[in-house]
C-alpha cells in the first residue's frame, strides 16, 4: 500500500471516526482504525461493535490496499504534523510508515482479518435539517440518563410519525421532548417508527452533522442488531439500537396551561447560578412564584445563605416548591427564547407533588420543545 493525501483533510478524517471509539475498549482490535486505499480514494472506519463511524476522502494512491491502525494514536499525530501532504506506506515487514515533511513515524499494523466487518444500513430513510436535529439533540439528551443500571434510560428515543421526527429523553426525574420536520420522501409511512439510540452516540452526531446540510436518517436490521445509521456528505455514523420498552412519558405532559409563570429565561438562569452556590450539591433550590415575582432562598452548610429575586408574570395563585438548580439550569439553556413559561401542572394523587412543564414563551408558534421537571421536597 502506498498513497498520498492532504493533511487537514487526513487529520480531519481520522479525527471524525475516532470519536465514537471508547477510551477504554476491552478488546484491543477495535481500538483500531480500518484505511483501505483504492481508486476512488481513502475510507477510513472504526467500529466498536455497538457505533460505527466512516469517511470517505480523497487522495493519490499509487498502491491500492488495506490497514489497520491504533486510531487515537493516529488522530493524535495526524493533529500534530507539518503543513505538508502526508504520505503513508506499508513496508515488507508489514510496518506503516507515516512521513510528512521532515517528520517520519512507524507503527504497527493490527491484523486485518480480525477487524469485524462495518455494518451497512439500507432500510427506510429520511431527511432532516442538519441544525434543527443537532439543535434537537442537544436541546433532548442532556436529560436522559448516565446510570447504566437501567439501559434503556441511557438513550434517547427517536419516533418517526407521518412528517414528524420527535425526540425524547429521560431519567425518571426530568423529560425532554422536542419535534422536528422529517422528509419522509415518497414513502408512506402506515405507522410510527422508533429507535431507541444511546444518547452519547446521538450527541456526537449532532455535534458532528450541525453545519451539514440535510442528514439522511435510516432504520435498518432487526431482532438483536438493529440498527440506525445518520449521513451527510462524506460521512455516516451507524448505531446499534438499545433494545426494552422505552416508559411511556409523553402523556405525562399535561394539556391544560392555566396556572403559569413566565420569566427572562437569561435573568432566571443567571439568578439560579448565583443562589446555588451556597447549596450543598444535591439540595433543591425554593422558589416562590407571586404576583410580586419569582424569589430563590437557598441555605446551605457553614451557615451560608443566598435569597434572590427575579421578575415574572403569573397567571394564577402563589407557588412555592423546592427544584434541583442543575436540572432547571439545563433546561432554561435548551429553552432557545427570551422568555420562559413555568406551567405549575396538577395531579389526581394529592400526596403527590406535581412537576413543573417548562416550555419557550412564543406566541402564534406551536410548541416544538417541552421539558417536566419533577419539583423535590422542602424539609423547612
């Protein structure tokens, strides 16, 4: 094997596929980098049996084959090199030899025929708007789960109904749920496709597809290897699907909004930054909501103790109920509008504390982003 090629666009290009790779994978083959060199170019994969991550570029190949390199070392000095091509070379004793200007690198080859072979999706597909999805991403995953004793928290549940993709994370504590357009094309669908993605997985897509024009979205594969794949351009992430029964969360949002506050997203978060210092971490935050505004009290150890006030506008009685600083925080900054609705919601069990629906105040626009947060108990 021997071809030459741009260095940011290799760099780039090993960079990319590497980043779904775990830092600590137990089986040291999938710790590699799989470059095959044709005609047509270079493609570069990695595969960790449950993400996938591939790219095409292109590139002068003078000898066309196939290698397999530990990838983190390769990004590392693929990001370090010299502004000049590189150019990599398989020699007799099986070494890769990376030079780039004066610099030279060896470096082992794995085996190639223990690589497992890149998973392929060619099911049904759609398009959505690379921003809106990426900003949907993170506007949702944030909220799921990182205890990885119930699996099927960890991800984020993705639902295709007719010209709608929907979004929706949680942790049993918090739900996030946004919507988005999804391009069904000439296909119609008779039901709702879903597909339960690990949310580390989805968030580097969203981080890695944002500026990339529309993303091509397909469901592929069933029983235990399902399979969901994301493409743009020259790139496609594949993940395999978290298998369970997802709860049931959306009809936790209430339909009736007639008890609310609504506040400066931007002043709310800024006072909530400041009064939560004084807290210890898990403690909940009280708020009162009046007529007269939104106040924060917070007590914490050493006799600390921090009260706020911020303006806001109620429609309905005064409320007084304790919530988890970080929660409300992440959900103010998925929020995207000026101005926040608290809705105070109810509930049947009157032992029960009821959560709190937290949506962007917009008028003549349907809600698209919808975040419940479960309020905790005051101890005073």
């Amino acid at each position: 094997m021997k071809f030459h090629v741009n260095r940011d666009v290799f760099s780039e290009a090993v960079s990319f596929v590497v980043k779904l790779l775990p830092q600590r994978n137990p089986q040291p083959i999938l710790a590699g980098v799989l470059i095959e060199a044709s005609d047509e170019g270079l493609s570069l994969a990695a595969f960790d049996y449950e993400a996938s991550a591939r790219t095409r570029i292109d590139a002068t190949v003078d000898e066309p084959g196939t290698i397999l390199v530990h990838g983190r070392l390769l990004s590392e000095i693929a990001s370090r090199l010299p502004n000049a091509p590189i150019q990599i070379t398989q020699d007799a004793d099986g070494e890769i030899v990376l030079t780039c200007g004066s610099a030279r690198f060896t470096l082992s080859a794995m085996p190639v025929a223990e690589y497992p072979a890149i998973p392929e999706v060619s099911g049904e597909s759609g398009l959505v708007p690379g921003d809106d999805f990426s900003t949907a991403i993170a506007q949702v995953a944030f909220a799921a789960s990182r205890d990885d004793v119930t699996p099927v928290l960890t991800g984020v549940q993705l639902e295709v109904t007719g010209n709608e993709l929907s979004l929706v994370a949680t942790d049993r504590y918090r739900v996030a749920l946004r919507e988005i357009n999804f391009d069904s094309g000439a296909v119609a669908r008779e039901e709702a496709t879903t597909a339960l993605v690990p949310a580390r997985t989805l968030t580097e897509v969203g981080k890695t597809f944002a500026h990339s024009g529309d993303i091509q979205v397909s469901f592929s594969g069933s029983g235990d290897r399902e399979i969901i794949a994301f493409t743009a351009g020259n790139k496609t992430v594949t993940s395999l699907l978290i298998k369970g029964n997802f709860p049931p969360v959306r009809r936790l949002f209430p339909a009736q909004t007639e008890h609310y506050a609504v506040v400066n997203t931007a002043d709310l978060a800024e006072a909530v930054r400041r009064v939560s210092l004084v807290l210890d971490r898990s403690a909940p935050l009280r708020f009162t909501f009046s007529d007269e505004g939104v106040s924060m009290d917070a007590a914490g150890t050493e006799q600390a103790r921090a009260t706020e006030s911020v303006d806001a506008t109620l429609a309905g009685d005064e409320v007084t109920l304790g919530l988890n600083p970080q929660y409300l925080l992440e959900a103010l900054g998925a929020v995207k509008s000026e101005f926040t609705r608290v809705t105070f919601t109810s509930s049947e069990n009157a032992n029960k504390l009821s959560p709190v629906l937290i949506t962007p105040q917009t008028s003549g626009t349907p809600e698209t982003f919808k975040y419940l947060l479960q309020p905790n108990l005051l101890l005073r």
